[in-house]
C-alpha cells in the first residue's frame, strides 16, 4: 500500500489512527529560504513542531521509531544546530532518543566566511529504549575478518561477528582505503548523483532512507513520511517490503515522486546502492 497526498502535514497527521504507523522518516524544512518553505523567526519556526511531536507519539507504535533528519539554521553569521532544538521539544512530547547518527558527506556548499559545512544529523527516537531494531542487515564489513584472541579463555576463537560489524553512529570512512570496502559512506543528492531530479534542491538519498527502513522497521510495517519531498523514502519503502504513507505540500514534488515509484518498480530508474564505490580525489599529475 502506498498513499501519496498533497496535503498540509501538520494538519493530515491528526487523522492518522492512534499506533498505526511503525517507523517516521523525514528530513523537514531547515528554514533556511530553500524555494519549498518561507523563513521566518526560529522560535516561531521551533514552535509549530511542538504539536507535531505529540501526534508523532501519538500514532506511532509502542516499538516504533522516528528518525528525524536536519541540518543547521543559520542567521547574520550564527549557526543553530537544529538537532539540539528538536531533541528538548521530541523530549517533552515523551520520546527518547535511542541514537544521534551523524552523516558525514563530501561535498555542499562551500563556505567563505566559516568552515564549510559537511554533516547532518539524523535523531533516531523511540518510546521506548527497546523498539525495533535490526542490526544484522546493516552491518559492514570487518576491518581485520578473522580477527582472534589473542589471550584468555577464548584465545585462538574468532572475535569478529561473521555477519559484519556494527556500523555505528558516524555514517562515513576516515580513510581512502577504506572507502570501497564499506558502506556507510552516503554522499548527499547532487548534479552528478544518479539520483537527482530537475524539481527539488535538497533531495533525500535513497540509500540513507533505505538503511533506516532496513534497521527501523520489519517487512510489512507502516512507514510514514510527512515530509515526502520527491518520494525517496516511498522508494525504498516499497524496494522493502513497508507500506508508505506520504504527505507534501507542493503539486511539482507529487507528481515527481508518484513518477520515480512508478519507475522504480519497473526498473527505470536508477538509485546509488549500498556499496557503490565513491570517487576519489583526482591526484594532480
């Protein structure tokens, strides 16, 4: 099942029925001007999210998730980390807060007057600190596979899980060796991305989405995103096995993603799948 409304969101999700929907993946506006929002003062900004917490807890299981991904609001040269904002109002509304992930990318905007900004959060919330999660799909690679004691009562034994690792809560590599062996280095939707579309400047990738349904949710669950943009999360709802549930606002981004779900189940579209190697800088000859 997949139900793609243009609606307002903070009004469509107080129909939704108490405990129905078992994960929530968005990434809401930034308030930052972008061409699908109007920026106004952050606490008024701030404000209209209070409500929005309580329905989230509402409708959501008793082992569900949240994982509410933002970036950074800025004005007359100060940054405000947006995250630190949404955990003292998801908190108040009863939720608590099972990871903060940060994902770590390469390339943006460049920065002149402070260091370029390179990361986002996503806050992973949950009712309860026991709700779903699913380690062994999202594991990566061992550095050292076959790694054993060296000493105690399990010397000569194997340490490593032979499943993989877990990949933690800094999503992207320290090094360039490293880079084509795991997998949880996510580079943002950009001109070249094979993901990107003509419509929406900030768009979600599909493999940030994927991964969070993957380890959030269970085959068959609901998964709601109320700010759908072009429909990533739907995507790989769908490529999962979830119901979908998605609210937008603007008529452009609606038909763009009821487009790309269309395309994506008959293989017309391309996504960047976990593990894709990621180019590497060019070195000067």
């Amino acid at each position: 099942m997949e139900l793609i409304k243009k609606v307002d969101s903070f009004g469509e999700i107080k129909k939704l029925s108490s405990d129905s929907v078992d994960l929530i993946v968005t990434s809401p506006p930034y308030n930052i001007g972008k061409a699908y929002e109007t920026r106004e003062e952050l606490g008024l900004y701030l404000d209209k999210y209070r409500e929005f917490a309580n329905e989230c807890f509402r409708v959501l299981t008793d082992d569900g998730n949240v994982a509410w991904q933002v970036g950074n609001f800025s004005d007359k040269g100060e940054v405000f980390p947006l995250d630190i904002a949404f955990y003292e109002i998801f908190k108040d509304a009863g939720f608590v807060l099972r990871n903060r992930i940060v994902w770590h990318f390469r390339h943006g905007m460049h920065a002149k007057y402070r260091l370029s900004g390179r990361y986002e959060t996503i806050m992973w919330f949950a009712k309860n600190p026991r709700s779903t999660f699913n380690l062994d799909p999202i594991r990566i690679p061992n550095l050292y596979p076959g790694k054993t004691a060296s000493k105690g009562p399990r010397k000569g034994q194997v340490t490593s899980n032979p499943l993989g690792k877990n990949p933690g809560d800094f999503w992207a590599l320290g090094s360039l060796e490293e880079w084509e062996t795991l997998i949880w280095d996510i580079p943002n939707v950009k001109s070249k991305h094979p993901e990107k579309t003509e419509v929406h400047p900030c768009q979600f990738p599909f493999e940030l989405a994927d991964r969070l349904i993957v380890g959030l949710s269970n085959e068959g669950d609901t998964v709601l995103d109320p700010f759908m943009g072009v429909g990533t999360t739907a995507l790989a709802a769908s490529r999962r096995g979830r119901n979908f549930i998605g609210y937008e606002l603007d008529s452009t981004y609606i038909r763009t993603a009821r487009e790309r779900l269309r395309n994506f189940k008959s293989g017309k579209i391309r996504v960047r799948e976990a593990g894709t190697p990621i180019q590497q800088p060019q070195t000067p000859k």
